[in-house]
C-alpha cells in the first residue's frame, strides 16, 4: 500500500489573509485554531443515540469528554479517567481505580459517585444507550475511597477496550440530575482538555482550553470546529486559509495541497473499512447474486483509480493489527464467476438482477465516486443498481431501524481492534448495528460474546468471517488511509483510530 506519493514539504511560509467566518467570528488570532471538519455534531451527549455510535463524532466528543480508559495513537491503552482496572482470578468481580484531583468544567470535583452513576446510567435501557447491552454486564456497584468494585453478571473479554471505545464517557451526575437532558444538551459539560463556548447546530462549534485538564493544557486557547460536510468546501476551506486543518479530502486534492507552499500533510492508515452492508431483503436472499457482487468489484482498481493508491483491498471486515485478521480469506476479483453465478439464478447483462444501492457523497473521500464505480463494473455483469445518496445520520436512523436498502455502502470503525466490535457488531443479527439477519450466524457468533478462551474466541471469529466471505453476507472493499492537510507551522498527531483530535495539535 502507498502511503506517501511523494515527501511531505516541510514550509515555512503560512498562508495570508485569512477570510471572515461565515458565522461572523474574526480570522484567527495566535492563540486561535479553525478546523474544518467533514461532519456536524447534533447532539452532546456522547452516550445515547445514533451519534454516540458514529465514529467520526468521537473526536468532537473526545475533545470535551474524557472516557473511563485512554487510547495512544497506535491504538494502545493506558489510564484515563481510571487509572487502574481488571478482573478478580475468578471473572466474577472487576475493579476500577478511579483517578483523583480531577474537576469538571463547572468547578465541581469528579468522584468516583460520577464513574459508577455513568456505568449504570449507559446500561439502562431507558437512557437510550446504543451500547446498553455492553454495560449491562456489569452491575452491583461499591465504592471504597476512590476504587470501585462491581459484580460481573455476564463475562464480557473485551469490557476493558471498551471503556476506550463507542459511549465509554463519563457525565457528571450533579449537573446532570440537576439540569436534565435538555438542560445538559444547551450548557454540556466534561472533563476534557477543552469545554464548548458556543455552538451553532449544523454550523460550528467553538471550544475553549480548560486551563485545568489533568493531561495538560491544550495548545490553543480557542479552536473552532466549522461543520463543512461537503468535501470540494473543506479544501476550499483549507486553501483559503479559513481553516487551519481539514480531512478526507479527495487524494487528488490531497496531494495537490501538500505541494503548496505553507500546507503540510499526513496520509494516516486508519482502522475504519469502506464496505458495502448487504440486507436480507428482496433479490439479497439469493446467494448467487450477493456473491456475484462481491467478485464482480476490482478493488484495487478502485483505489489505484479513484483513491491514488491510498487504500489496502480487503476481504473481510478485519483489517492488518486487528487480533482476527486472517489474510488467507480471499475474495478474488472475478467476473466470469459472477457472470456464471447470475446465470445460475436467471440473470445477465441482457436480463439484470436490479436493487438499490445507498451511499454517503463527501462524508469519506470518493465515497459516492467509488459507487459509481461499483455499479458500472456491476453492470458489466448483470446487476442495474440505482443509487441513492443520503446523509450519513440518515444511514445510521435506518440501519438501527433495520431498513436500510438491499445494499448500503459504508465504513465501519474499529478502533480497539477486537473481532467482537467489527464482525461481531456488524453481522450479528440481533445487534442495532448488523441488517444481515440469518440463524447461521447468530448461532455461531452468540457464544464468542463470553467465550473466555482468547485463543478459542479469536480462532471463532475467523471462522466466522471465512463462512461470511463464502455465503456473501457483506462485502467488504478496503482498509481506509485518511489524508490531512494542515498549516505548515502546525503539528498534527495522527490516530490509527482516524480521529482528529483538537487536543493532538500544536504549533511546530
């Protein structure tokens, strides 16, 4: 996989006359940062709801929220708002060490009464936590000064990376019990290395450095968040100088801006995967079309063409560094096969097999490109697909209602690299976040939910994802590389995990 067509220029010159914001804010001062960032947040509170499961949201979240567990930026974990944590000999008890000396953004002192009413708040099921199930497994809490043991009601071997992971934040239970829902979502406040100063739903948000962070202050005094959702606007963004920092650009652009003099650039390997969700609907019911889909796409065609190389083709929803990755699973570009499996149901070029393919335009770089792409090799084979574009909150409002269309492109996030959370959550039937619902792979799936052999539990998963790629459930394209552009008299931290953290910037 090429990472880097070229060096990246090192320049000393920044980029001028810096534009008015559109929302009426002055061009960015010393102390000043402007990140144009590829999607809105609509909601904050980072526990309840479709937003809470969008990874691309976790870097705003993580800039105000601190969780339970930290993440490096090679995906490794260390303390957070815990400073120590494990299971008894026996799995039935875990014990968190809760870290001291850390106050709220409002003053007030974090305790450990915040840690255990946030764990029980995410697993009841009336607060809306998208990951209820998760927390649910834990419960009985005590509290000894500032360490918390609970009782262990179901076995859960990843529990630990997910307090690192989607909803794993901690809320404050004064402040919320006293102001409500409604009141938390107009005044939100956290732990994090920044607190929010103003937002303007659809539009921005500006956040201001809390001068008491527990990790350190954060390099800018204030950083703006502009909502540019439309890819061709973060570069314009990015080039005019009205923002400092932008991503997932189309390549093309990527490497133009980087030649510029005062932008510099990062292409980041990231563990997030372009794939396509197959729903157990209509025409996707017959093995011989969803199989003739998946071997009629030429993966690296599409990132040699459209993504300039930037890209690793996959055939499962494991990538390179996650602990199920089996490379010997392959799904081969092939269209005589898909020819011959689409004749076998009654179906060719002349006679097409016809569905509906939905897909983000701008949310990830050349997203929309890259089905337009699919579709024409497609129709080469038999299969008209129409395409339909949406928002990408729109994506995640149907696939939690399970009615997604027979196919939806997205991509799946996975920072904590475990198989539970990418093949697991994504092809279990009775998950919120799987659409593919079939008896096969609920009953093999189920039990590496709490199976304590890790060596067993891993050797599960990959063979549940070799049965996916020969029943064809889902298919899988590529392992994604997000590009970064940003002022040359800047430092930005890259994540594996694909966030873009406020906090991760500084000047060079």
């Amino acid at each position: 996989m090429t990472l880097n067509r070229r060096d990246f220029l090192t320049r000393s010159a920044a980029l001028g006359g810096l534009a008015v914001l559109p929302f009426g804010a002055q061009a960015q001062a010393a102390g000043d940062l402007t990140i144009a960032y590829n999607v809105a947040a609509q909601s904050w509170d980072p526990t309840t709801g479709p937003a809470a499961v969008n990874p691309a949201l976790q870097s705003l979240y993580l800039a105000v929220f601190d969780r339970y567990v930290d993440q490096a930026p090679d995906l490794s974990f260390g303390p957070g708002l815990l400073t120590d944590w494990g299971y008894s000999e026996d799995k039935t008890r875990i014990h968190l060490t809760v870290r001291d000396g850390v106050t709220w953004h409002n003053g007030d002192a974090f305790t450990p009464e915040d840690v255990v009413w946030s764990l029980e708040r995410a697993a009841d099921p009336a607060t809306g936590n998208p990951m209820q199930f998760m927390w649910a497994k834990i419960g009985n809490f005590s509290v000894d000064g500032q360490v918390i043991t609970a009782d262990v009601r179901e076995f859960e071997p990843a529990l630990f990376k997910w307090m690192a992971f989607l909803t794993a934040y901690v809320l404050p239970k004064a402040y919320y019990e006293k102001v409500g829902a409604e009141g938390f979502e107009a005044a939100p406040i956290g732990t994090g290395p920044y607190r929010i100063e103003a937002f303007e739903r659809g539009a921005y948000v500006r956040l201001r450095a809390n001068p008491t962070y527990w990790g350190g202050v954060p390099a800018f005094e204030t950083v703006t968040v502009k909502f540019v959702t439309d890819a061709a606007s973060r570069v314009a963004e990015i080039e005019s100088g009205n923002a400092q920092v932008t991503s997932n650009m189309p390549y093309e652009e990527y490497d133009r801006l980087i030649a510029l003099p005062g932008l510099s650039g990062i292409a980041q390997p990231i563990t997030d995967i372009g794939m396509i969700f197959l729903n157990d609907i209509d025409v996707m019911l017959d093995k011989n079309v969803r199989l003739a889909a998946h071997y009629a796409i030429d993966k690296q065609l599409i990132i040699d063409r459209l993504l300039r190389g930037y890209g690793r083709p996959l055939s499962t929803l494991e990538v390179p560094g996650y602990a199920a990755y089996d490379e010997t699973i392959v799904v081969d570009y092939n269209p005589d096969k898909a020819r011959d499996l689409l004749a076998a149901s009654g179906y060719s070029p002349e006679k097409p097999v016809t569905f509906t393919i939905q897909t983000t335009r701008g949310f990830k770089p050349k997203d929309y490109e890259m089905v337009q792409a699919i579709v024409g090799m497609w129709r080469k084979v038999g299969i008209e697909a129409e395409i339909e574009v949406y928002e990408i909150a729109k994506h995640y409002e149907l696939r939690a209602a399970d009615t997604l269309a027979p196919a939806a492109f997205y991509n799946w996030g996975n920072s904590i690299g475990d198989p539970s959370t990418s093949t697991g959550f994504a092809m279990f039937g009775p998950s919120p976040h799987s659409v593919w619902d079939s008896a096969d792979l609920v009953g093999m799936i189920a039990p590496l939910f709490s199976e304590p052999d890790e060596e067993k539990r891993i050797a599960g998963y990959k063979a549940v994802s070799r049965h996916i790629a020969e029943e064809g459930y889902v298919i899988p394209l590529l392992q994604y590389v997000m590009p970064i552009v940003f002022d040359s008299t800047l430092n930005v931290t890259g994540y594996a995990s694909g966030d873009l953290l406020p906090q991760g910037i500084a000047r060079a």
